[in-house]
C-alpha cells in the first residue's frame, strides 16, 4: 500500500484484501483508542460493504468479543424494512452481526417503520444518547458512487445545500425513493471517516472529486473536504487510475 494526503484526506492505495484489513485496522485502533464507554461504528450500503462482510466472517477477522464491544449502526438507510435486500442495516445483521452473534442492543438501526421526518429525528436522538452532544459516530463507513455520491448524499440533493445544522436527515431522492442519511453537519461530527472505493468504475469519481473543481452540491464526495484531517480514502490502483 501507498499513502498520500490531499486535501480531501489521506489517500491510500492498496489491492482489495490490503484494504479490507487496513480499513478493520483502523476502525479497532480507533475503537482501542478510545476512552469513551460506547464506541459507535457505522457500517454503510453497496456491493462493497457485502464483500467485506463475507471477507470478515469467512476469514474469521473479527471476534464475537470485538464485535460486541462496538454499538454497530449504517451511516445511511433506504426507507424499508430491515427484512428487505435494499435494506443497508438488514444487510450488516444477515452478513456480519447475526454471524458473529453481536447482541440486540448493541444494535442500531434506522427507525424505517415510521415516516421519514420522524425516523430521522429519533434516530438522532437515539444517537445523541449514544454519542453525546457535538458528536455522531466514533467511526464511520462510507462508500462512493460513480455519481460522486456519498451515504445518500446525491448530486443536487437539498441537504448539501442547507442541513438545517442537524447530524442526520431524510429526504426523497428522484428516481432512488425515500432515503435516510448522515448530513454534511454529521460527517463534520465524526470522529473517524472511512471512504471504501473500489474498481475501475469508480476512477472518474474519484479525478473529479480530487482534482476537478470544488462543487460539492453536484460533487457530493467533496463535502469531506470540510473535515479533511479526519478522513482515510481507502481505493485500489483502478480506481486511483486517473488521480
Ligand atoms: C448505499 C450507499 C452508497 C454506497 C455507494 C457505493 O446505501 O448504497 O450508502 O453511498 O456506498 O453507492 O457503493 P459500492 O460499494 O457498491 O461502490
């Protein structure tokens, strides 16, 4: 693997098992480093978290003991029910949680039962008594689209323009239904930020989030500018191919 900062966060290109390992190593050093009693990590929704997840349990990465030690939610969430392939945290339980058999109430879904304003409002009250004021996750997953997007932060989207200063939100994004999401205030809140990109389809994201002109209402990515020194980009050579 090599590293580079940028002024989007450090940068780091590795092959696929070289990141899945560093990107559990970061988040169990965080989680070791801490002092705080809850450690609060957010997994994410793609093709990328599932092969991790496969990767983690198969290979035996992480221990049920490890594992139940973290409060364990999704950075992001479509608007159905956790029993549902689309949904992000269903995902992370089948994949991940049910496997290492990580206990109930160290885990932390959306409230995707309920409309989507109040979902949003009382998983951000359930996160301020796990996180703490000014605070979201200790660790948090992101992937990013070929659109650019990041959680369900898409291009033109109403909460990159104004988030009401609120950590998470939920809106309706054309053509992709109702979406839950951390917003630009919530990644700024984090303590550690993990963007996972993979694949050749992923290069031009990549160049115009890096090196294209700051735009982060139709680049969303670029928003992690704003908290820079706290994100790792974790991509392999095709994707870094046009940086
Ligand atoms: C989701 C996401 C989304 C995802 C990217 C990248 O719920 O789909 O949170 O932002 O991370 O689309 O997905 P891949 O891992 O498939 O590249």
């Amino acid at each position: 693997m090599h590293a580079r900062s940028t002024d989007f966060g450090r940068l780091i290109v590795g092959t696929k098992p070289e990141l899945f390992q560093h990107s559990l190593e970061l988040g169990l050093a965080a989680r070791a480093q801490t002092e705080r009693s809850r450690f609060l990590w957010a997994l994410t929704g793609g093709g990328t978290p599932k092969e991790w997840y496969q990767w983690l349990v198969s290979e035996k990465k992480l221990s049920a003991a490890e594992a139940a030690s973290i409060e364990w939610t999704v950075s992001d969430e479509r608007h159905v029910l956790l029993n549902s392939p689309e949904s992000n945290f269903g995902n992370a339980e089948r994949q991940l949680l049910e496997p290492l058999n990580v206990p109930t109430d160290r885990r932390h879904p959306w409230m995707v039962a309920w409309p989507v304003a109040e979902a949003a409002e009382a998983y951000r009250k359930t996160m301020l008594i796990l996180a703490g004021p000014g605070r979201t996750y200790d660790v948090c997953f992101l992937g990013m689209g070929d659109d650019c997007h990041t959680a369900s932060l898409f291009p033109g989207t109403p909460l990159l323009l104004d988030d009401g200063g609120l950590p998470f939100g939920g809106q309706e994004v054309p053509g992709k239904g109702w979406r839950l999401t951390i917003t630009p205030t919530g990644l700024r809140q984090c303590g550690l930020i993990v963007v996972m990109t993979l694949g050749a389809g992923k290069a031009d994201a990549l160049h115009r989030v890096m090196r294209g002109p700051y735009d982060p209402v139709n680049v969303p990515s670029q928003i992690l500018k704003t908290c820079a020194e706290r994100v790792v980009w974790l991509v392999d050579e095709a994707a870094a191919a046009k940086l």
